[in-house]
C-alpha cells in the first residue's frame, strides 16, 4: 500500500508561474508521504496552440530535468503530466510545425522510466463555440506505453485518450494496475463526462486510475476553461477522492491486493470471448 497524489492546476502562458505551482505542491505531496504524485496534461503551459511549437523542448531539456531532479531529490515517483516535446524528423531536423504532447515518468532515482506521446488528439468543435486543432500543431504518439515499478505496473495515458477504451483494453493486455489519464478537460464536457468515463475506465480494466487535472480559466478572456475534479478512481470504480475546484492536490491510498481482490471476484479477464467478435 502506498500514497499516490494528483497535482490540480490552472495553467496560463505564463510558463514560470506554471512550473514554480507544479514544483510547490509536489513538494507538499511528498511531505505529506505521497510516494506517487502526476501532474495534468499542459504542466508547463497552456495557452494559443501555435505557442507550443515554439516553447517545445527535447527531454533533456530544462523541463525535463527540472522535473528529474524533483524525483530525485523527494525520492518519489514522479508522472510529468505532459509537455511540449520537440518532434525529431526522420533526417534529424527537429520540426518547426508540430511537437508531440508527451508525458514523462521518473523514478525515485531522478532517471527517465518512461515516455508516452499522445495518441488520440483533440480536434473537436466543442458546443459553446470552442474549437480545437490539437493535430494541427502536435503529432500523435503510436506505442502504447507500461512501465514496471516497485509499486506496481503503471500505464500511461493522456487525456483525450480516455474516450477510446481500446488503448485501455491494451493496457490490460500488458498486465497494468495502474493507469495515469492527465488531462486538461473542458468545462463544457466535464461537467457531463469526466466521471463517467473514468469511472468507466476503471471499472473495465479493474485498475486504479489517477487523473489529475487542469482547472479554471487559462486566459484573460475566459474562452478556455477546464472542468478539473481531478481524481482517484479504485478498481470497483469508487471515487477515493475528488480534488473539486481550485489548485491543489487529491491524494489517496492505493492497494493493489484491492485489484486483485476485484479481479477474482468479477474475472472479466478469463470471460473474454474476443474469437466470436
């Protein structure tokens, strides 16, 4: 058993105040005995999504190991919800018009564990007259992604994601107990489908699910604004908590003998019938 806590954020362009409330209450997470602790997708900025390209980094850049030297220091695991990642080109060139939305796990040693690129991108014309191009400026991942830890087999998701079970049902397939969703939802779907599907997620993949999520209003004119709740979701698709509205954190205990008290009582597992599909 082991503490696992949610970052909630309201990120803006500006990219400093961004980083400097993500590190802050990272820190009050592990001080409060979080061994796990995820960020939501668009840590280190969220605004204009041309903005992206330009504000893209390599791993190894200043984020990367700002974020590495967070883990190491507190001894966490450590999730970077997602950020902006420079796109290498297959002739080495790194790309002026797309990056990849990336998320980046580190181990308690400060090492890169795990990378995972966006899959699903967000191109939507949401009621109330917001309209997203994610593709427009990010490139979409193409590998499903499961890191082995000391406290559990975790796979990595972002956001968008969450709509397409099929990724989740692999993730499965791979043996996690875990699964990391950061996100950015907007207030206008959230307030209808947030919980819903990732209730929905953990109750298909009898896994444990952290969600940690941007919240409030990125820009001066209150044209983007993200539902956050972010949350702990056990295998049996019970809220362990909610953060609601405002920055701060979520935390809760994760139990692994809990999923697999869930698996042996409801083995949808050995019920699959994928050969009559």
């Amino acid at each position: 058993m082991f503490l696992a806590a949610c970052v909630q954020l309201c990120c803006t362009t500006d990219q400093e105040r961004n980083l400097d409330t993500a590190e802050r209450l990272i820190r009050r997470a592990a001080q409060m005995g979080a061994k796990l602790v995820a960020t939501p997708e668009n840590t280190p900025f969220l605004g204009p999504q041309f903005h992206k390209v330009s504000l893209a980094e390599p791993l190894d850049g200043p984020i990367g190991r700002r974020f590495a030297a967070l883990a190491d220091e507190l001894g966490i695991y450590l999730l970077l919800g997602s950020m902006a990642e420079q796109r290498v080109l297959p002739d080495g060139a790194i790309d002026e018009q797309r990056c990849h939305n990336t998320s980046a796990f580190y181990g308690p040693d400060g090492k890169l564990r795990a990378v995972y690129r966006k899959m699903h991108l967000f191109d939507v014309d949401v009621p109330g007259g917001l309209t997203i191009r994610e593709s427009d400026t990010v490139a979409a991942g193409e590998h499903v992604v499961v890191v082995d830890t000391d406290l559990g087999t975790m796979g990595l998701t972002i956001c968008y994601d969450l709509r397409f079970p099929e990724l989740y049902r692999a993730l499965v397939d791979r043996g996690v107990d875990l699964i990391f969703i950061p996100s950015a939802f907007t207030l206008t779907t959230g307030k209808d489908h947030w919980h819903a599907l990732l209730r929905a997620r953990a109750i298909e993949t009898q896994c444990f699910v952290l969600a940690p999520a941007q919240w409030g209003v990125h820009d001066e004119h209150g044209k983007r604004q993200s539902y956050g709740h972010s949350a702990i979701i056990d295998p049996w698709g019970v809220v362990l908590a909610d953060r609601g509205h405002g920055e701060g954190l979520c935390l809760a205990e994760i139990d692994l003998e809990r999923a697999a008290a869930v698996r042996r009582a409801i083995p949808v597992r050995d019920h699959r019938r994928l050969n009559t599909l």
